[in-house]
C-alpha cells in the first residue's frame, strides 16, 4: 500500500507496481516471505521439522537466485526499480533474524551469490546507507512483531547469536562497506544529545548510569578505558543492547557505539541489565526522547 501510494504521488522507480516485469517479481517476495516465516517462526519440535523448514526455504533462495541472474547488475531489474524495493524490508530483516536464530547466512557470495551482489549494489545507494539497521536491532525487534522467533540451538547458531549479542561487532556479516571516518564521533553526538533522557531510562540510578556513560564516552573520544563507578557494567550493558540502528545512528556508528560501551563495563564486572523483552519493546518507547 504505501509502495503504490509513493508511486501514486512521485510516479514509479524504473517500473511500476502493475508493470509485467515486476508483478512475478512481487510474488515470488511474498514465497520467501512465507518460507522465511514458516522457518523462523515456528517452534520446529518434531524430528525433521527444522531440516525441512531449511530446505523450503534454500529452495526459494534458488528461485530468488534464478530471478537475480537474468540481470546484468545487481538488481532485479536492469537498473534500481520498485521490485527492489519490495524485496528490501524482509530481505534485510531475513538476513539478519536467520543468522542470528538459525546460524545461517543469506548474504553468502558462496552459497547465495547473486543475493550477496544485490545488498552490495543496494548499498551502493545512499538513500540505502541512510536506512540500514544492524542485526542486533532486527533479531531482537522482530520476536514481538512476529509471534516469536525460534532457536535452533545448534553450535554455529550460539556461536552467531553471542557475535550479534556480545561482539566483537565489527565481526558481524552485517554491512559490507566500510566504516566512514565519522563514525565515532557521530555516536559520541547522538549520546551527548540524548544524554539526559538515556540516563533516566537507565535501571540504575541516574548518577551511577551517568559517570558510567561519561567513561564510556572518553574511551570512544580518545580510547582511553575508565573505569566506571560500581553498578556501571549493568548501567552499560542496558545501553548497549537498547542502541536502536537507524533510529539512534547509523550502523557503524552504532558497532563502534556498542564496543565502547562493553569494553567500559566490563572493568566494572560481569553485571547484565533487565533483559531484552520478547513479548514487546516498550523499553524502546520514543517518546522518552523527544
């Protein structure tokens, strides 16, 4: 709907919503969307459940594949185009849910070639760049949204899940172009603007969340580690898993964000904060920072 009303008022990228090329297009989308769900979404508790959810799915990744090869470049189409942008919202969030909860990589050059040339030429785009979230913002915003998002709890999938959850973050298949020279400083100017409200959103109390976050700060201004006062690691550890990509900033800033803060707590000890709810995200309610 919101597709066809931009089309409607700004008329279509490349080729419409209605246009033959694109219309097979938007099916086959709504195929992976299916598999993905049926994958990530259910419990999988009989023998061979998890396999055969795999399997259906690889299976429309091969159409989807087939689909990207008839093109030159690395679009649907032969240039950017709606069919691009309807694949763009899940496909991220794919990418990042099934690394995450089934250890899987579905922006593979070896195993998904074509889909890794398209999130390439995506972020060749800037408008893309500006719009992009990181794995750990989809994994642990989709479980509400979706009903729930199962585990498979093999060892490539704890050893993905503990990358995306504890760093090191610049190890995560999340992005694939590098880091701009302002990365830092924008996480230290989104922090610094929202300081106030981020220490009242804190479980700790504000002056402990507030020297705690100041030490994290310097070590990501000049990189020199400070120990935070006692309570600190739970008072960080909060932050970190709450840095919200785009909303807050932009993936690298959040990745250099995000280690800035677990290297400062963890002088402070092994402390976690309130985990990351599944039922909903009203500890991401916006309203606290406006």
């Amino acid at each position: 709907v919101i597709l066809s009303e931009l089309e409607r008022a700004f008329g279509p990228l490349h080729k419409g919503m209605s246009d033959p090329a694109v219309v097979p297009l938007r099916r086959l989308e709504r195929t992976l969307f299916s598999a993905w769900c049926q994958w990530l979404c259910s419990p999988n508790w009989f023998p061979g459940e998890e396999k055969r959810a795999r399997q259906n799915f690889e299976r429309v990744v091969s159409m989807v594949e087939e689909a990207l090869s008839s093109t030159p470049g690395g679009f649907f189409l032969e240039e950017f185009s709606t069919a691009d942008a309807v694949f763009t919202p899940y496909v991220e969030r794919m990418n990042a849910s099934l690394f995450y909860y089934k250890g899987y990589l579905l922006r593979d050059p070896e195993q998904n070639p074509n889909m890794a040339r398209w999130f390439d030429a995506m972020e060749t785009r800037e408008t893309y760049r500006g719009t992009q979230s990181d794995f750990h913002t989809h994994s642990h915003d989709l479980p509400p949204q979706m009903g729930g998002c199962y585990e498979n709890n093999e060892p490539e999938q704890q050893s993905c899940k503990s990358l995306v959850d504890c760093g090191p973050w610049a190890d995560v298949p999340d992005v694939g172009f590098a880091e701009p020279s302002t990365a830092a400083d924008e996480a230290v100017a989104r922090t610094v603007k929202h300081r106030a409200n981020i220490v009242r959103a804190n479980p700790c109390e504000d002056d402990v969340a507030d020297e705690a976050l100041r030490c994290a700060l310097t070590g990501l201004v000049n990189g020199e580690l400070v120990t935070p006062p006692s309570g600190g690691d739970v008072a960080l550890r909060y932050i970190r898993d709450r840095v919200n990509v785009p909303r807050d900033m932009s993936l690298h800033a959040a990745r250099r964000m995000r280690t800035a803060l677990e290297a400062t707590a963890a002088l402070a000890g092994s402390g976690e904060g309130p985990p990351i709810p599944t039922s909903h995200r009203r500890d991401q309610d916006p309203r606290a920072f406006q």
